[in-house]
C-alpha cells in the first residue's frame, strides 16, 4: 500500500522523464572511453524509465539517456523538491531542508575544521542550497561565504543572511580570476553533469594552499546495504560514483587526498588539496568495474 501511495504521489506531478531525456553522452565522462558501457538497470527509485550504465573501463556509472543542463535548470526549479517530497511523502522545500542541513553542517564543521592548514578567509559552497552549511563554517571560521546554486527560492533564502549569491549551475559558471581558501562540493557532484570538467574548474577557484571537500554518494556503499541498483539510481542523478573512480578523477584533475570519512547515510566525504595532475592506475579500475558489473548482475 505504501508503495503504491508513493507511485500515486509521483504520477500526481505529471512529469514525463522518459519524453525529456535525450542526452547521450558521447564518452565516459572520467577515461573518454566510448562504446564500453553496460546497462545494468533500466528504471530509477521514483519509477521512471532511467537508463543506468556502467563504464567496463573504469567503473563509472551515468544515466543514458540523461537531460540536458537547460532541462536539469527546470528540473531542479520546478520538480525536484516537490518530487522528493512526493517519494517520502512529506514536505521537503527551502525551508524544511533546513534542519537537516544544519545537522549535517554541525557534522562537517566537526570533521573539516581540525583537517585545514589554517583559518580560511574566504567559502564557496557550490550547489549550497539555503546556504546553511556556508552560514555554519563561515561563523565558526570567521570567513566571507559565497553560494552558488541554481534553485532561486533557496538562494534567497542564503541571501538573506547577507552571504553572496550566484544563481545557475557551477558547469556555466565563469568565476574570473576570483579564487577561495575553502571550496564546498557538499552532497552536489553526483548532480553533475560535467564531473571531470568541474572538478578541474574548482582546483583553478581553490587558493594555493587552500583546501576542497567533496562528497559522493558510494553507490558500491548502497548496493551492499539495499541489494538493488534501483534503488541508489534517481534522475536527479546523471552520475554515480564509487571510492575507485573518485579518487581517479581526483587524479586527473589535479587534487590530493587528505582525509576522508564514510556517514551513516553512504556519503563518502574527501577533504583534499590541490596536487599535479596525474593518470589512474586504469587496469585496477577496470578490474573493479567487473568487480561491481557482476555484483549489480
């Protein structure tokens, strides 16, 4: 009955993923392989037909088909809350995230801030939200605290607490010669649609000597705990990462490991620094790619 009344509440939304998604990515996003992926699931936790493939090169999952980044600003703008509200069946919008995310603020503050070299002066938390992790690091810090996020609602909610505000998606963004002793990757890169290319974006917005934390959601984490690809698989997600193929792109993009931590919920958050650029031990990638093609099998 549950899940029933949860499928009714979908369908209520009226919105057709399977008519909108028509992006197919030409490569894997993290070793450029074409041609090399497996379907491994072929609908998301919401019940939408969503393509779920997997990289046999380097383990990378990503939706294919997937929407495009102007579809991505409509989704998140006009259906993504009201659509997670309608899977867990209560009220998720700018104002109730806000509990949560004050808890998992007072949780990273606990984690990161022992882990700096020294006080930042200056935040940016890209996808921040409502800007309560920014507004929690930056008191704790006494530092200056940007957001960048596509949804308006909650940005004017971190702006009314006097932070600086940066509408759209961090891919378009263009930060000039601006840089930030702190950049926040918080809960936000599995929403990519350019992983490889942000990343190596925010290591030329990171200070020299300043520090990023990312976090993934590990989906070999999910898959052992649930038993079911679908369930980790959501449109809301283009990509899906494991502990091998994060610390790959960190490699590529020039970013050194400094500490990490496994939550409760299957987050697996990075703090790392700025380092050369390098290439992935890709034989060991592949073999975890079958490793995790046969577990999903």
């Amino acid at each position: 009955m549950t899940r029933t009344m949860t499928n009714e509440r979908i369908a209520a939304l009226g919105y057709d993923y399977g008519a909108q998604a028509a992006l197919r990515p030409a490569e894997c996003n993290l070793c450029g392989a074409r041609e090399h992926a497996v379907e491994v699931a072929e609908r998301d936790r919401y019940g939408y037909p969503a393509t779920f493939v997997v990289c046999r090169r380097c383990g990378l999952g990503y939706l294919c088909p997937q929407l495009s980044a102007t579809q991505y600003e409509h989704f998140y703008s006009e259906i993504y809350r009201p659509l997670v509200s309608a899977y867990h069946g209560r009220r998720i919008d700018a104002e109730t995230v806000q509990v949560e995310q004050r808890d998992y603020a007072a949780g990273l503050a606990n984690f990161l801030l022992p882990l700096l070299p020294s006080p930042p002066r200056t935040i940016l938390d890209v996808g921040g939200s409502t800007g309560v992790v920014a507004s929690v690091l930056a008191a704790r810090l006494n530092a200056r605290a940007t957001v960048l996020d596509p949804s308006p609602e909650e940005l004017a909610v971190a702006g009314a607490t006097g932070m600086e505000t940066i509408p759209g998606l961090v891919e378009d963004f263009d930060p000039g010669e601006r840089s930030w002793d702190l950049v926040l990757l918080c809960q936000t890169i599995d929403h990519l649609l350019d992983l490889r290319g942000t990343l190596a974006a925010l290591r030329r917005m990171t200070a020299v000597g300043g520090r990023v934390f990312v976090d993934i959601v590990d989906v070999d984490v999910l898959l052992d705990r649930t038993g079911h690809i679908e369930r980790a698989v959501k449109i809301d997600h283009p990509y899906y990462l494991t502990r091998p193929t994060a610390a790959a792109l960190f490699t590529l993009t020039g970013f050194t490991i400094v500490a990490e931590r496994l939550t409760d919920d299957g987050h697996r958050g990075f703090v790392l620094a700025r380092g050369p650029a390098g290439e992935p031990n890709w034989l060991a990638l592949e073999a975890s790619a079958a490793q995790f093609v046969a577990a999903v099998s």
